[in-house]
C-alpha cells in the first residue's frame, strides 16, 4: 500500500519520470514473503 502511494505521488511530481529498462528486463523475487522487484531503474 505505501509504495502504490509513493509511486503515484512520484508520477505527479516528476511526469517525465519513466523505466530506463525494457520492462522485460525487470527482475522480480519470488523467494520472499513480500513480492517485489530487486531494482527498478527510472530516469527523468
């Protein structure tokens, strides 16, 4: 919940905001309790 919040006020503050992967090369942790992604590159 927190993140979804951050993100979202992040995309309004800085809209030229956007990965700086492919989305493809996203790596996501499936070994924990709490589902994320290790990194998650951006640029602005």
């Amino acid at each position: 919940m927190e993140l979804q919040v951050v993100y979202g006020t992040l995309y309004r503050r800085i809209p030229t905001m956007k990965l700086a992967i492919p989305p493809e090369r996203i790596r996501f942790k499936h070994d924990m309790i709490v589902y994320g992604v290790h990194e998650l590159p951006v640029s602005w």
